[in-house]
C-alpha cells in the first residue's frame, strides 16, 4: 500500500469514541476528540404548522424547547429512568436527543464511525436494552449500554470495594464495585431522588404561603440555588410574586424538609447493600462510598450521611469533581478500554 492510501484507509476507520449520560433531566456527553456538551433533556416537536413557523426548526432541544413549551409538544423521555414504554414518541425523543448530542461534539465535516457507551438510570438499563439499540443504531456502529453509576464508578476508578451513589432527578441508583463487572445484584434504584424533593418543596410552599405565585420550576431553581440538609448555612429567602408584587418569602425550614425527605430511603438502601457483601470488606466499602449526579451538590449531604451510616462503623463519604460530566466522561473512558467482545454491533 503506498503511504497516500494507508493514510485514506486509516482515515475510512476512524472512530469517534463517545461517552453518553442519558438522564431524566440532563443529558451530556464527552467526545474523546475533547469535546463535551450537555443538554437539559427536553424534546419538542411544533404543535401545528404556525408553531412551525414561529419556532423555525422541526425540533427543539432542552432550554429552547422549553422557552417555547406553549408551541410544542414537549417530552422528557426519560421519567422516572426509564423510557415510557409503548409510547413511540418518547423513543423517537431518545433518538433526537441523541442524534442532538452527537452533533454538538461533531466537526460538520466529521464523518468518522462512531462508538458509543451510553449510561443510563440502572432500571432503564434492565428495562430499554431493545429501545436504546433502536434509538442509537442510526447514528453509531457499535453500542454499550451500561448502568449510570457504574459508568462513574470506572471514570474515578473506584472498581473495587466501592459503592457509587448516583442522585438523579428521577432516580437515585447505587452500586457496588467489587472488581468486576456489576451484576443486578450490586446495584438498586431508589425512586424518591431530585423531582421528588422538588414536589415536596412545592407542597410545603403552597401549605406555608398559600397567596404566592410560583411554578415547578421556580421551586428546581430555589433548590438548585439553595439546597441544604442539617443545620442551616444561612437564612433562605426567596422573591416570589404575591399578587403580582415581587415579595421575599423565608423558605429555610421548607427547604431543608425537602431536601432531607430523601435521605432515609437513602441511608436504609446503603446498609442494605453493604450488610449484604461479603462481611470481611464491608468495613473498607464503607470508607468508599462516592456520590455523583447533581443531587450530590445538596450542601451538607456528604456530612450528614457520613453520620448516619457512620453509626455502623468507620464510614468516608466523598463526591465526585464534576457531577455533570462524571457519568459522561466515565462512559468515555469505557469506551476507550473496552475489549472488543463487549460491544454490539448495530
Ligand atoms: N445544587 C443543587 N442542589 C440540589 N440539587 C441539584 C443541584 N443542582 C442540580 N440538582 C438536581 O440534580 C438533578 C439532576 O441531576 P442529574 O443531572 O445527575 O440527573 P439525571 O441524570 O438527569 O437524572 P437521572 O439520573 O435520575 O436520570 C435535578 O433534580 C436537579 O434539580
Ligand atoms: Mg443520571
């Protein structure tokens, strides 16, 4: 072969490998030609042919489609974890999203093959194996589906004698690292994560001041802002709109309620798992247990489950660097390591 050609052949089997985060309410992903890009994972089609034209494009993704929501019929394909089954527009959503994400990290003159790993919540990896290679196999030549948390856990190479706690916005999933790859066995979901404490923080609003106007979102934005558990940092006070005047509420007690209603199910699924392993490590997984995901950044949450489960015995609770990315950038990794038997061709 002369030189030109061995360069246009190895040019022909270039490989984009990316890592993909699918998640309930933000998608990211991380391209190993340095790119990384994420998106809140909203889909909207225009609702008629005059949405068309006042939104200019047939599809709109995350905070535009949002911004638009009154024009389109807008989906989060991913509630609760797992891809509605049934409904194919959620499934046509996925494939969007995911075709979206591809061209965020993509050069327009890119036409590299693509190898993807995509982690998604630990029940749609139990439940949408089918859905994922549909959504995915236009876009990718080979696939590997992989549990979220399992995905953090090789990007921060905690593979063995760790637990990753993942807090979501639909679910919370834990797994256990022992060395080798994760069976159902090592991991569990937990369904009161992120959007859960966002509806009790919305009840207890509505309960304490019953006069003030606010929507769902408003009260994400309070948490995202303001989240705590334990002994408040300082006092939280927030402007909401009464009667259309912008007026300071106190919210403090109300936060710090929904930000711990969480925890029991949390603490009580980590014991369980770790009262279940062998018992001659469960004293070293205690002292590696990483929390991941945008839950992780609740202020306080470290220290105080660090209390809660030390009661059993020495326990250190740390939280990854980066929790939009570490799922992502995780997948990424694996992408790059994986032998060949693991993937699926599409
Ligand atoms: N500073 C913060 N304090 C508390 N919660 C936060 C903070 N920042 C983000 N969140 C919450 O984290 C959740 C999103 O986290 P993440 O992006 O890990 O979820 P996801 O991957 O979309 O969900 P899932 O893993 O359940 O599919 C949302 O509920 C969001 O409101
Ligand atoms: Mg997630």
């Amino acid at each position: 072969m002369t030189k030109k050609s061995a360069t246009k052949a190895a040019e022909k089997n270039k490989k984009l490998l990316v890592g993909i985060d699918l998640g309930t309410s933000r998608s990211a992903i991380s391209a190993d030609n340095g790119n990384k890009k994420w998106v809140e994972s909203y889909v909207g089609w225009p609702r008629d042919f005059i949405a068309r034209k006042v939104v200019g494009k047939p599809v709109l993704f995350g905070e535009e489609a949002v911004a638009h929501r009154l024009s389109l019929d807008i989906y989060r394909p991913l509630k609760n974890g797992v891809i509605k089954e049934g409904t194919a527009r959620d499934e046509e959503a996925v494939k969007e999203l995911i075709r979206h994400l591809l061209t965020l990290v993509r050069p327009d003159s890119d036409d590299a093959k693509v190898r993807a790993v995509v982690g998604v919540p630990a029940e749609s990896f139990k439940v949408n194996k089918v859905a994922l290679k549909k959504a995915v196999a236009e876009f990718a030549e080979s696939l590997l589906v992989v549990s979220e948390p399992f995905a953090v856990a090789y990007g921060v190479e905690a593979l063995d004698n760790a637990m990753v706690i993942d807090i979501g916005a639909g679910t919370v999933d834990f797994c256990i690292m022992h060395g080798t790859v994760p069976t159902e066995d090592d991991q569990r979901t937990v369904l009161t994560a992120g959007d859960y404490i966002d509806q009790q923080l919305e009840n207890f609003l509505r309960e304490r001041y019953p006069e003030a106007d606010f929507t769902i979102n408003m009260v994400r934005r309070f948490k995202e802002e303001y989240s705590f558990v334990g002994e408040p940092p300082s006092e939280v006070k927030v402007e909401i709109p009464v009667e259309g005047k912008s007026t300071q509420h106190d919210i403090t007690d109300e936060m710090r309620r929904a930000c711990e209603s969480i925890l029991p199910a949390i603490v009580e699924t980590t014991l369980e798992l770790i009262a279940k392993f062998d018992p001659e490590y469960q004293d070293t997984i205690r002292e590696n247990i990483i929390l991941a995901g945008g839950g992780s950044q609740i202020r306080g949450l470290a220290d105080y489950l660090e209390q809660a489960i030390g009661e059993y015995g020495p326990t250190t609770i740390k939280t990854v660097e980066d929790p939009l990315f570490s799922g992502a950038d995780g997948a990424l990794a694996l992408a790059r390591e994986m032998p060949e038997e693991y993937w699926t061709d599409l």
